[in-house]
C-alpha cells in the first residue's frame, strides 16, 4: 500500500487502527489510537535467509550459523548512535553546540524493562528520514549474499536426503565423528579467533570487548554455516541477529516526520515462517509534530526535539542469561564502549533521568534566545538599510507587496510535495482529455464518457492512498465524502503550476480541464460537490492569522529580494544578504503572536521572494532591451545602416514600416510585454476563475487547430484591458489595433491566453543576453528574432531586434550582418 503523508487525508481517510497487544509499549504510540500512515517493504531474500538462521533456527536446534558475540552486539548498535550523533555535532552551530544546554544531546540513553524483555538505546544525533529507513532495513548488506544462501539451501536439502537413507550408518558413527569433530576445533580454534579478531578491529577497534568461540570451518563444511556477522549483515542486523528477536526503531529528522519501523518476532503468537519476509513503516502521528514532553514524548528514552533515533530491541533467551535486563551489569559494557569518545551514557535509574527530560525543553528555550541575540538589529542599522536602499535591485512592479501578495501563491510544504507527486503522476496516466475532447453523436454520450473519467481519476487518488478506502468508495460510490480531500490535491497541483510556470506542460491542462467538467452543470449534480478550491495565497495565510500587517512593513520590500550578483563584489553580495536576514528576523519578532507563528512568517517571506526571482527571471531581460532600444536608438534620428525599417516581401516582411514607426511598435510590443509578465499571477488567478466557472460555460468546436474548448472570459478580458490601458499611457505613440482576443478562432479560452506567456524558455533567454550583454550583437538578433520568445508578438517587432545594441567600433561586415538580420 503507498504511503500516505497528507494530513487531509487524516479526516476523510482512515487507515488501520493500533493492534490491540501493544508490540513494543512506549509513549510515543499510546497517545494515539489511530496511525496516519502505515506501509509494508518486503526485505530481500537473501537477507531473509541469513536473518531467520541468525534469529530463528537455534531455537530449532540448528548449530550451522556464526553472529556476533552479545557484547560485540551491543557496540555495534552503540557505534551507528555515535556516528548519528557525530554528524549531528558537526551540522549544529558552533555557539550552540558549545553552550551547556547541547551537553545532553551527547549523550547515549539506555532503558531496560524487564516485564517486556526489551532494551532501548537512544541518541538524539541526526536522525533519519523516511526514505533513510527503507534504503537501510530494506537493504542492509544483501548483496553478494544470495549466491551463498542458494549454497546453504542446497546443502540442507542434500543434508536431509543423506540422513534419511543412510539413518542407521549415521546413528554408529555418531561417536567417531564427534571425537574427530572434537579434535578438528582444538586444532584450529586458535587461529579463527585471532582472524576474526583482526576482521572486527579493523572496522571498529575501539568497541571490540571480547568474541565467543567460533563454529568450525572445515573446508568441506564452508557452504553449511551461514555468517550473520556485521561485515556480512551491517552493524544493525548482526546485532539483531545476536541480541534479539525483534526491533522497533523511532526515528526524527530535522527534514522529515517521526516515523517508527519494526521488524522480526515481537510476539508469540505471531507467523515465524513469515516474520522477517518485510517491515513496517508507521507515522504515529501528524506532520510537522514536535516531539516535546507536552505532546506526550515524556519518557527517558523517548525522543525529543528536532532530531534523533531510538532502537528498542526485545531480547533473545541468550542476551537474558546473560544479565543484559539488568542496569547495573550494563553500566560497565557501555562506559568500556563509549570511552574513547567524547559522548555519555545515561541509565534510566540514574538520579539525573528527570533532568535528561527536561532538558530538551530547557535547550529549545536556550536556543531561540541565542538566535535572537545573533540577529539584533538596531535602529541605526535599519535606518541605514532604507537609506542605502537605491543599492538593491529594485523591484519595477507598478503594484505593492501588499497587493500582490493577493496572488501569490504560497509555498508547498514537505507533505504537500508529496500529494504533488502523486497528483503528477495520476495527470500522466490519464488521457482524459484526449477521451472526452472529440466529436459525439450525442451530448449525453459526451457527459458519460466525462463522467467516467472524473470518478476514476478521483477514485485512483484514494486508492494509491489508503486500498481499503479506495475499495470502499467503489463500492459506496460515495465521493462528496472525500471534498476537502479532493480540494486539496488539484489545490496543490494548481498553486504548484503557478509557482513554477515551466515545469507540469501538459498535466496541468488536464487537471484544469478536468475540474472545468466537474464543476460543469451536467457532471456536478452526480459528483454531489464541487471540487474546485481556492489558491492558498500569502493573503489569504496571513488574513486568516491576522498577520496583514506583515505586508506593509517598511522593511517587507529588503526581506524579499531576491539577492543578484551581477557585476556586484563578494562584499556587497554578502552585505546584502545580512541585510535581508535582519529584516527577516526583524520582521519575525515583531509580528509573531499565537495565531501567526515566526515559521508562518518565514513562509509567506520567502513565498514573496519566490514571486521576485519569478519577475528578475521573466521581466528583467525585457527591462534590458527596452533600455538598449530606447538608449541606442532615436525614433527622429536615422544613423547611416541602423535603420529599423522594414519592406513587405523583403526578409519575410509582411508590411512596410518606416523607421520611426517600427521603433514605437517595437517599443509598445516589448512594454505590453514586460507589463503582461509583471502582472502574469493577477492575470492566472482571473484565468482560473473563468475557466472554472459556473455560469459561463464553453463549446467544443474545430478552430483549424483541433478540437478546442472556446469560452468567454469576462475577469482576464476586464484585467487585460487593464494593462492594455496602462501601457498606452506609457508610450508616446500606439501602432496599430488594440484589440484584445479571448474567447475566439485566434485564443479559445483563458488557458491558451496564459501558455501564450509563459511558453518562453527564460534560462536560455538569459544565458543568450548575457553572451550579447558581454560583447555579442548577433546573437541579441538571433535571440529577439526567435518566436520561441516573443510568441504572436514576434512580428510586431520585425527587424528592430537585430540592431538594438550599437556597436560604434564594429567592422563594415559585421554593420552589415547586423542589419540583413
């Protein structure tokens, strides 16, 4: 079953609920009654084989298996916590991890419970994400390991045949063999410990504290004994496969979720033929949960703060004879383990326990002052910020952050990201569209074939998220249940598109044109709701928090730039860039309340900033040849062979224009051009709102293009007419007609409008001029002259695009060149 990690679904999609014999108790998983998500990964044979020899046959009776002593055991679960810890040190900040509040995260937590027969070792080091946790108990060292394995089957089978015919031969020589066997292991017992020894000191010398006697390893025997040690297994299997029976491992990363893992024999009722077959993967709980004492991580071994991991194994008959149930025989293993190193170990009968617990408290206190303290900004440095203001890029948009900010949408968050690969992938598979976009012989059929395709679109989404619910809606046919979930997912995949322009071609004309459908009056009255919703935008997230002020801040302009560096120094790039972090924090301490948080705020800042770089990417090229059109050349002069006039059937001319006029027409193009683009997310939110509307219907018809959709749209008109407007108030002069087309043959409806604008390529646009910026003419005229650029409007601008760099010191040919192209 794929994992699900929306917090939508939580509501609307219910997954399994907690088995009822509680498999490893903790308090991580009572304080909830339901999983937001499980997932089973099957582990690989070969692994399968080695980890049911290591675990499962001596309790069968079988001796043919070689793993790891109890304590070597124990220093290799130790060993992965130090090194999870290790980088853990390393990423934090110095002034952090130098002040005393860090202390208790070096520190190695162990708990014995003796009722459940369990041991849990946790560190609060890096952490791992969920993908970390599949590539690592899914895999382990399995490779190289199913040549081997084939050979032990082989061997057991051909074991098995040979006492059953020969049962009797067997049974006489039974006291020969053992004193020759006996013989055979003083004779070598020497040499495979010290062999082994090196093997193990090589890897990890410092946590090796004693080996048990290996088994024999007669030539004839090699293919017989199966190695479950950590060089053939990895660290944490070999020391599943020495301690225990079964393990559940809790893990937080800093980028990720807590998520829990179990593998192997937790209880005795359970399928030992099929207990190592897979894993199971659980998120316990909601995304972005953090894991304090107040959310119910309470406990010594549990974890708390942003990262870390806690393995909780339950012991096997031999690691209980052994004492390891008992603290005080494990205080001494782990202090000779932990030695040679900078970290700690702690027990949970210790007198300082309590203090551990709290103390992931008392550091996230301690480390939002330190931060606050990094970032003070005083009065003067503000001050100087907005006076040096003429330094920054400035941002050439007519409307203010405020405004704007109605339109932009905001960011997607980690579980959002993953609802958006699954949206992607489902508008892939689908050939919607190419289904329902053709003739009929009735309406009727039409709205079937639509029909049909709506509901198993929406019914895959469920099923690839929760099988059971997916086989549950199929049989209900009930899918007004699943609304807010069904919101949020063409939501997402819209509010995406929006952000990133370039990126989702094709599937983002499907899932428009499909939501046109459902909400169409022929399909919604089947449907039951409407599944169109609105654009979570920077507005809308700050008005529901009551956080408007954040965007008329007189510092809301220097936190959102985008920081270019041009022909800037490494100094000034780096002065502003502590400018922009003051501001944000500035910003942050200022506006933060209980509704808005300074992560919210941080959000909707670099969400404007998104908005920024996508007006310095798509607006500032047209800024530059506007600048080198109106700097170069002069409307009333003519320089001998700059002229940008052009002649009907000359080059592909297909009108005659004098000078004076192709310079204002290739002005007024490039300007309603760059105001189009500078108004580009104003415009898609008009556009979304006519295509998706419940008054204004379209109709299939053949424009000489295909089957198109041919539908009004009264808000992008209104809003085009807008920018038409004020571009006309911009020029002096206006070439031609101003007639805007929506709704005909030439743009059938609001989504052609929009591809129009957005089909350009602006990163080769950008590398181009920069080439021409540097030294290069020509290829300025190869670039302006591409239609992949100016879309319909490259022939408003004819040959003005070859000239508008003049180059005083270039050569009669290259003069020339410049003006044929």
């Amino acid at each position: 079953m794929a994992d699900m990690d929306a917090g939508a679904m939580t509501s609307t999609i219910s997954t399994e609920a907690q088995e009822s014999d509680e498999k490893f108790p903790s308090s991580q998983t009572q304080s909830t009654s339901h999983h937001i998500s499980r997932a089973s990964y099957p582990i690989p044979q070969p692994l399968v084989q080695r980890l049911k020899a290591g675990i499962l046959l001596p309790n069968q009776g079988f001796r043919e298996r070689q793993v790891e002593s109890l304590h070597d055991g124990l220093a290799q679960l130790v060993s992965n916590s130090i090194e999870a810890m290790d980088a853990m040190y390393f990423a934090t900040p110095p002034q952090i991890r130098q002040h005393s509040c860090f202390q208790h995260r070096l520190c190695v937590r162990i708990r014995v419970d003796p009722e459940a027969q369990t041991i849990s070792i946790t560190d609060l080091g890096i952490g791992m994400t969920r993908a970390d946790l599949i590539n690592s108990l899914g895999v382990g060292r399995s490779a190289g390991l199913e040549s081997s394995s084939n050979g032990y089957e082989s061997r057991n089978r051909s074991t098995s045949q040979t006492e059953e015919e020969d049962q009797s031969t067997a049974e006489d020589s039974d006291s020969s063999d053992d004193e020759l066997d006996q013989t055979d292991d003083d004779d070598e017992t020497g040499i495979e410990e010290e062999s082994e020894a090196q093997d193990g000191n090589e890897g990890n010398p410092e946590y090796i504290i004693t080996k048990e006697p290996s088994i024999s390893k007669n030539t004839s025997e090699d293919n017989t004994v199966l190695r479950c040690k950590a060089k053939d297994l990895g660290g944490f299997y070999a020391a599943l496969c020495s301690l225990g029976t079964g393990v559940c491992v809790r893990t937080k990363s800093k980028f990720d979720d807590f998520y829990e893992a179990e593998i192997g024999v937790h209880s005795a009722e359970q399928n030992l033929e099929t207990a190592f077959d897979e894993f199971r993967i659980v998120r316990p709980r909601g995304e972005g949960i953090e894991l304090t004492v107040e959310e119910g991580f309470d406990q010594f071994q549990d974890l708390r703060g942003e990262s870390g991991t806690s393995v909780t194994m339950r012991l096997n008959p031999e690691a209980i004879a052994e004492g390891f149930l008992d603290e005080a025989k494990l205080k001494s293993i782990f202090l000779k383990i932990v030695e040679t190193t900078q970290y700690t170990v702690a027990f949970s009968s210790d007198e300082e326990a309590v203090d551990i617990v709290n103390a992931s408290a008392i550091e996230r206190k301690t480390r939002q002052a330190l931060e606050m303290e990094s970032t003070e900004i005083d009065l003067d440095a503000v001050a100087d910020m907005e006076i040096r203001a003429d330094d920054r890029q400035p941002s050439g948009s007519h409307n203010t952050v405020k405004e704007r900010a109605k339109y932009i949408p905001l960011r997607l968050s980690l579980g959002e990201r993953k609802m958006l690969r699954l949206m992607e992938a489902s508008m892939t598979c689908t050939d919607y569209t190419t289904h329902v976009d053709r003739p009929f012989k009735s309406t009727s059929r039409r709205v079937h074939e639509q029909l049909k395709g709506v509901t198993s679109v929406l019914r895959g989404l469920v099923t690839a998220c929760d099988y059971a619910a997916g086989q549950q809606l199929l049989q209900d046919d009930n899918y007004a249940h699943f609304e807010k979930f069904f919101r949020q997912m063409f939501e997402i995949a819209r509010r995406h598109k929006i952000m990133n322009p370039e990126k989702m071609r094709t599937e983002y004309g499907k899932v428009i044109y499909l939501l046109q459908d459902a909400v169409s009056p022929s399909l919604r009255p089947h449907l039951g709701f409407s599944i169109k919703g609105p654009i979570e935008s920077v507005y809308k997230f700050l008005e529901d928090r009551r956080g408007l002020e954040v965007l008329s801040d007189k510092l809301i302009e220097t936190a959102t730039e985008e920081i270019l560096a041009g022909r800037k120094s490494r100094s000034q790039i780096d002065q502003e860039i502590r400018q922009k972090e003051r501001a944000v924090s500035l910003i942050k301490r200022k506006y933060r309340s209980s509704l808005l948080t300074s992560e919210d705020i941080h959000l909707c800042l670099y969400s404007i900033c998104d908005n920024n770089s996508f007006l310095n990417s798509n607006r500032v090229p047209i800024d530059k040849v506007i600048d080198y059109l109106t700097k170069h050349f002069s409307p009333e002069h003519v320089e001998e062979g700059y002229s940008l006039s052009i002649v009907s059937g000359e080059d592909g001319s297909r009108l005659s224009h004098s000078h004076e006029r192709q310079y204002y027409f290739a002005l007024q193009s490039l300007t309603l051009w760059r105001d189009i683009v500078d108004d580009m997310f104003r415009l898609w939110a008009m556009a979304e709102e006519d295509l998706l509307s419940d008054s204004v219907s379209y109709v299939l018809q053949d424009t000489g293009q295909g089957m198109q959709r041919v539908q009004q749209s009264p808000q992008t008109y209104r809003a085009m007419r807008q920018v038409l407007v004020r571009v006309q108030s911009k020029v002096s002069h206006w070439i031609g007609s101003n007639m805007i087309h929506l709704g005909d043959h030439n743009v059938p409806n609001a989504l052609s409008f929009i591809d129009k604008y957005t089909q350009g390529k602006r990163e080769d646009f950008s590398r181009r001029f920069k080439a021409v910026d540097a030294a290069n003419t020509q290829t300025l005229s190869r670039t302006l002259g591409s239609s992949s650029y100016l879309g319909s409007n490259r022939h408003l601008l004819g040959k003005s695009g070859a000239a508008l760099r003049k180059r005083r010191r270039h050569s009669a040919n290259d003069r020339r060149r410049i003006r044929r192209c």
